[in-house]
C-alpha cells in the first residue's frame, strides 16, 4: 500500500457530518475516536489571543493521555468570552457522553469564523450521531470536514517498524492561507498505531512540527486556534519507542516526512497561490540566521508577486536578505533559481542566465538557493506566490 | 501663501531632466542646489544591503555640510559592485564640476531598478546642462524626476518664523510602495533658509522621520537605496535655532507637519492602494508596545485585504495584535472603527454596530483605534489596502 492508499490506522475510526455550522452544508463536524485511550502531545498557536477551544485543549492533553478529538469547521469559537468557554466544554462533554468516556480524554478544535458564538443546537443534535457512524479507514472524511478555504483535502501517512511489529502514522491537516503573515488557522491531527514512550512523544511532535509547520509560519504568526496532536494508542504491540533508541530516529524520520508532506500541501493550497516555491538559505554563520533569513525572503510581498509574475527578480531578493537581520556580506551572496546562478558575489551573472532562470520560475515548483557564503548555517522555508486570487478570497472571506 | 502653493525656499534652485535612464523618456534626473554650503542632517536605510550612492552619501553628510543633491530615478545603482561605486562618484564629481564646487559637498541619490549597471553616457551628457536651468520655485519638477511607480507627485511645506525671521521648510519625496514589508525605495529632501544649530539639526530630522517615515514603514524593511536629507543654509537670517528652545520645538512641530504630510501620501500612494488607514493603538503598557502592535496591525496582509472589502473583520485586527509580541489581555481589548466600537473586552458588540462599521470602511480615509486598556502607551501607524492593482504592479514591475 502506498501512502497515499493508507486511509485508516488500527484501533482509530473516523466519522463526519454536515451538522450545519457552515451555511454552505458542507461537512463541518469530525470525530477521531481511539478504541482505547492514546497517549497523546499537542503544540498549539503562540498567539497570545487564544481561541476557547485551544484553552480547554491544551492542559487536557498536557496531562498526557486523549481518546478521542471533536473538531469544527465554519465558526472557529474565539475572541467568544466566557459563553465561548462554556460552549467548548459543552462540546467535549457531547463527545465523551456519546461515547462513555471521561470528558478529560476529549479535545476539542474549532476553526472558522472568529468572533461569533457557537451555533449549539448543531452540535447538540449531531454529536451523539456521529458516534454511530464511527469507521476505520476514513481519514478522508474527517479532511473533508476541518476544510475551510481549502481548495484541497489534505492527508499523509507513512509506516514504519518497531521491535519487529510494523506501525503506520497517519496524519491530516487544513491550511490554505497565505500561512504568512497570517491568521488563517493551521490544525494538525496525527494518529500512529506505535507504541511511544511518554517521555519521547513530545519531543518527537515539536521537533516535527518545528521542520515542517513552523517553517512555513512562524510563532508570531500563529492564528487563535492553531493545533497540532500526536495521539499513539500502541496498538501495533511494539515496546514503547523511547527517546534516543535507533527506532527513535526512525519514528522520527517518519513523522517529520508526513507533517512536511502536509505542510507543503498547505502552501501549494496557499490562497490563491499558483507556485510552491522552496526558500533554501545555506552559507549563513548559524542554521536560526539562516531560517530568518529564509524567512525574511519568503514572507516578502514583493518576492511573492515576482514569483507570481515568473520575474527573476533577484534584486528583491537580495533586499529581503539584506534586512532579515541576519549578517550578510553583500559582495559574498550567491543566488541561484534551481541550479541557475544568477547573483555571484552580490552582482548579477548577466542577461543570459536570467533569462534561463525565467525558465524555472515558470515551473510550478523550484528551489531558489541564497548561498551567503559566511558559515555553515542552513534552513529551508516553503513559500507561495501573490496572487490576484489571494486578494480576491480574502477581500470577500465573510461576504 | 498656503502650503500648497509653495513651490521654493530662499537660496535654494532646482532643475530636471529626462536623461534616458527611464526607458519611457520621462524626467529621470535631477538637480537641487543652495547658493551656500548648508548645514545638513541624512538619515539612511538600515538593509544590510546597501545601494552606492548611500555609501557615497552618507559619510559626505555626516560631516554635516551639502550644497547639491543630484538625483535619479529609473536605476538604483544597487548590487552593481565595484563599478557602482565608480560610477556614484562620477556622478558627484560631474555635478561638483559643473557647479565649481567641491565634490565632498555633493549628495548623490538613485532610485530605480536594482543590479542594472548605472548608464553613465545619459550623466555625462546631462549633468553640466541641468546647471544651467537651475531656477527657483520648481520644486515640482524635482518632485516629477523622482518618481518611479509614484502615481502622484509629493511635495509639502511648512512656514514659521524664528528670532522675527521667517521661514520656509520645503519637502519633496518619493515612495509608493506597499511599503511594508517592502523594498520600494523612500526618497525624502527637506530643504530650510532657517539657521539651525549643528548640534540641533541631526535631532530635529531623527525625531520627524520617526514620527513619520518610520511610522509607515520600518528599519528592517527599509531598501536598499533609502534616504531622507535636510538641508538647511541660514538665509532666512535668523539666529540659529539650538535644542531645547522654544524655537526649536516649534521648528520641530513643522518639519514633523512637512514630513508626515509627505508620508501620508505615500501611504495614500502605496501601490494599488484604495485607502489611508491609521492604526492608532493606545493603553499599551508603553509606547513602543504601542507602536509593535499597531505595526503588526498594519502589516497584516489579511487586514488589509479586509480593509479592501470593505469588511469590519475585527477578528484579524486581534488576532494581530496577539500575534505582535506585545503585552495583551485578550478580555480588555476595545476596537472601533471610527467612532463606532465593534469589540468591547474582547468580544463583538453585536452586528449592528458591526453594520455601521461597515459604513466607515466604505470611506477612503479612517482610523481604527485598538486600545489594549492596559497602560497609557499610545502609537500611531499608517497603512494601506492590498488590492488586485497591488498585485498586477509588482508582478509586472520590470515587463
């Protein structure tokens, strides 16, 4: 089975409905349930105005164990006051009624609309439903129903093998703004089958998330509502992975690939965005001025409307390079756009080689190296265009 | 005389030309002299990426002392090397000549496209001609040279009167970048007959251009090219103006009038721009908190494509402000729209108001007042929306 043929992990089942929170009709409500409860991490937004579910979520799964995830589309319970508190620990209880499980064991997302209450008669009615219609191998579902201005249903997975029993990690995810600046929220719900050990699971989901999520946003731009949960219910019978073991490294190897996996396809459904473009710093005294450096280019309105205009404009470049912070010898930057080089030692390489890197801006996804030529330093930050689409969707996002 | 029709300033002459540096004939060069050697006071871009003619420039003005500024729009003269040096300082050389100057009394300034040698026979050719169309009152023309995507011209003036003598402070800019983030180019050249004191003029340029320049727009996102120059050469006859001085206050409340005014109409300018909004934050636990938030505010991209649509979406607005990094209490913050609050302690104050909101976003000009409700730390910053045009300007730029 290939990983895009994987749709379910044992011991996990999945449902989803239209429970009429989106006006649209559309799939709006989810339901992640382990047969038993999973030991579980969470990373969630930094931002200091946090949305009720997030609140509720997060010392929940702090403590370590989670059975089962309530999620929302269409209306994302923040800036909601106390009654939006009130509403999440409406919605957990639903859940963990429905199922006969401690209210403790349910996290609860919301993403959508900020700032209006909770419609709770949808999930008064359609919560204990849901529990009937619980299926393995329907993660596809579950993606259809956290979509909001995703253009695209987004799942990864990737198997593995501990102690001689195999594992798979499943993941799925919604994202599509322009993920940079932005507040346009990031959920994350991964489901393994492994046994971890507690004290490697968090370390595990950080690292992970800080590769792949926090390089296409970073921590200042997180919306009210960010999250990502690693839930592993052991079912695959392996003995607990722990931190530092070979096994260990794989695990993680894995999960980096399916969140990174996730992560570009955020981007590639950034809203509006035409190209998928790889910011590679290298060169740079130390790998954090790299990824500012990265960063500072990637989240350039003007470096973004180029890429959408296929202008090898690497005067922008530069420039964004030049303010990220980080220490820049102008006369030592190499940039090149896919192995083209276009900028040696801070001046361009000529008409000739601009016009071949034109070429590559006209794929619709390419690497652009910045080669600062200082140290050992190196990051890589995904990227979109701007787009006249960007505008469009978010000029008209609630009319 | 109002201040719009004052279009010079004593001692003072200008001239410009179209020296085939822009390939659509247009004025491209231009030349403002004082009679006497005046005292002067430059501010410069921070990018670590720094085009010639600041390198040139800004140790000349350091010393405190510049009769001439010759300037050109089309070509930055930025990543060009060590030809780029060579050929700024021909270009100084060619306007000291010209004048019978001395070289190191010469300002050299360029905007324009980057890494495109600077070409040199349209300055030899054009440089000792403008000398002699030098003519007082055209600030205008200076205004029209610089422009690159400016739509509209910038000029603005201020008068006053010190030790019985009065008079005239005159400010030309160029800008319409987004400006933030941004590497379009801000040019700024404030000419005075006021006397100023040595120790006073450095303050009195640093102080507005933060209350002004640097409120749209900020040091990491300054270009490669940017540069702000006050001129001032004592032939109003007043006693020289020192710090600390009723004078000098008075002399700072207008050069502070002339260069927020030539903001303004950047902002107003911004590329694609439909609206002037002022993000005034107050009840910061100080100013500077003030300022990130109201920074963070301003340069959301999903704030300003709500401004765009005219959408009252306040959820973007806090959920910036968390993001800023500044200190907040989600459950105190108040946003209004005008006059109209939409949010009080962190939640809507119903969709009525929020209707009437609406009505304000329809004008081209409003504030929105966050007040975090903390403190007395208050702030103001400028920005625009992102439109279409927005787009289309910098994905064409250089097609």
């Amino acid at each position: 089975m290939t990983k895009n043929e994987i749709k379910g992990v044992a011991g996990f089942s999945f449902a989803a409905c239209a429970a009429g929170i989106k006006k649209s009709g559309k799939l709006d409500l989810a339901l992640i349930v382990s047969e038993t409860p999973a030991r579980c991490a969470g990373v969630y937004t930094t931002n200091k105005v946090v949305a009720a579910p997030v609140v509720l979520t997060s010392p929940r799964t702090r403590k370590g164990q989670c059975q089962a995830i309530l999620v929302n589309s269409g209306n994302a319970n923040a800036c909601t006051g106390e009654q939006g508190m009130k509403d999440a620990l409406r919605c957990g209880a639903l859940a963990a009624e429905s199922l006969g499980i401690d209210e403790e064991l349910v996290a609860v997302s919301s993403t959508g609309v900020i700032g209006a209450p909770l419609p709770m008669d949808c999930f008064e009615k359609n919560v204990a439903p849901l529990v009937n219609e619980l299926a393995e191998n329907r993660i596809d579902i579950v993606a259809e129903a956290i979509r909001t201005t995703d253009s695209f249903t987004k799942v990864s997975a990737a198997g593995g093998e501990a102690g001689g029993k195999p594992y798979t990690i499943l993941g799925v995810a919604k994202g599509a703004g322009m993920i940079h600046p932005n507040m346009a929220t990031m959920l994350g719900f991964v489901m393994t089958d492994a046994e971890l050990d507690p004290a490697f699971i968090d370390a595990a989901l950080r690292g992970a998330a800080d590769r792949s999520f926090n390089s296409i946003t970073v921590d200042r731009d997180t919306s009210t509502n960010d999250m990502v949960l690693l839930l592993a219910n052991g079912k695959a019978g392996n003995p607990a992975i722990v931190a530092g073991s070979r096994e260990a490294e794989l695990f993680c190897e894995r999960l980096d690939a399916v969140l990174l996996d996730l992560a570009k396809m955020i981007v590639r459904d950034g809203e509006g965005a035409t190209k998928l473009v790889r910011i590679h710093v290298c060169g740079a005294r130390d790998d954090a001025e790299a990824k500012q450096a990265a960063c500072s280019v990637a989240t350039s309105s003007l470096v973004k409307t180029a890429f959408f205009g296929e202008d090898a404009n690497w005067g922008r470049i530069i420039a964004a390079v030049g303010y990220s912070g980080s220490e820049v010898d102008p006369n030592r930057i190499e940039i090149r756009f896919g192995d083209v080089p276009v900028v040696r030692n801070g001046v361009t390489t000529g008409g000739e080689l601009e016009a071949k890197a034109t070429e590559v801006l006209k794929t619709p996804e390419f690497t652009v190296t910045v080669d600062l030529n200082l140290g050992g330093g190196k990051a890589d930050y995904y990227t979109s265009d701007l787009t006249y689409e960007y505008v469009k969707i978010n000029a008209d996002y609630r009319t």
